[in-house]
C-alpha cells in the first residue's frame, strides 16, 4: 500500500483546529500526531515568533518547506500543518503526493475568536487580527481549495465530529483507491 493510502495531512488557517482535530484522528487511524510549527520549534529550539523576527516570513517557510519535506516521508502519519504551509508549490506537491489533504474551513469570525489569545501568531503581531485574517485567506482560499481531497468546515463543531468525518472520507477514499 502506498504512503498516500496511509497519510493525512490536515491544512487550513489559523484557528481552524487543526492540531485539536489531528491529535484525535491521530487516535482513531493508529498513527503518529505531528504538528509542522511543534517540529520547526523542536529543531530550531525556538518559537515561530523567534524565528519570524530573526529570519522573516520567507526564512520561516524554508524550515517550513524542509520539516514538510522530512515528516510527509513517514507513514502512516497524521500532519497538521502551519496555515501558510501551502502557499509554497514545493509543499503543496508534497502534500498531494504524499497523502490524502483535508482542509478544515473555518469562517473568518470563528478564526479571529480562537487565536486571539495566541502569543504564538507572528502574522498577527500589532496587526487588526480579522483584517489581517481576511487578507491571508484572500490568498490561501483558493490554494486550500484547490489542494484538499476533502473539506468539511469547522464552525461551531466539536473535535471528535470534524474528525470522525475526516476519517469516514479518508477510509472511503483509500478502500477506492
């Protein structure tokens, strides 16, 4: 069987609940959890914000690239990966290749309530969060659509339900395949 039989890769944006929802699927599959900003932050022994402000955005997202890279090489696996990850083509090929992607759609609203408290989010650092939200998605819309296998959004759902969903279609796309 190959990996991509075996892989999930969750993609969305920040505040979508990718890591929530991955650690529970995780379970469910039997396979690793792994977080791509939890990997970066292992290696480097620093935080994302650390990184952003020493390296900027365009350093960030080679480290980025290389833990994609490295991790999508593992199987089975369940991913979550940082909400611009997809915005390079090299990741975005990864990912198609390497795994069946779920998007995890989340309203703009629902995304600016749930990082608000977030230290951890470089992108929002002295910025208005939701309009710097709805800039982003005007960008990574497209690319996470356009990548999923399947998306189911978010939006006032529990964890387990995003993820029994996620699974049932992860199943059913590999019993096809």
């Amino acid at each position: 069987m190959s990996s991509r039989k075996k892989n999930v890769f969750l993609i969305g944006p920040m505040g979508s609940g990718k890591t929530a929802v991955g650690k529970y699927l995780a379970r469910l599959l039997k396979a690793p959890f792994r977080d791509s900003d939890a990997e970066i932050e292992a290696r480097t022994g620093v935080d994302i914000s650390y990184i952003f402000s020493r390296e900027s955005e365009s350093g960030f997202r080679q480290r980025e690239r290389e833990v994609i890279e490295d991790v999508t090489r593992e199987s089975p696996i369940v991913l979550a990966t940082g909400g611009g990850a997809i915005l390079l083509p090299e990741n975005r090929a990864v990912l198609h290749e390497r795994g069946f992607v779920a998007y995890l759609q989340t309203s703009l609203e629902q995304q600016a309530e749930r990082v608000r408290h977030g230290r951890n989010r470089p992108l929002l650092h002295d910025v208005d969060p939701l309009a710097k939200l709805t800039e982003l998605m005007v960008t990574r819309a497209p690319l996470y659509e356009s990548l999923s296998d399947f998306t189911i959004a978010t939006d006032g759902r529990k964890v387990r339900v995003v993820a029994d969903a996620i699974f049932a279609a992860f199943v059913a796309a590999r019993d096809k395949a």
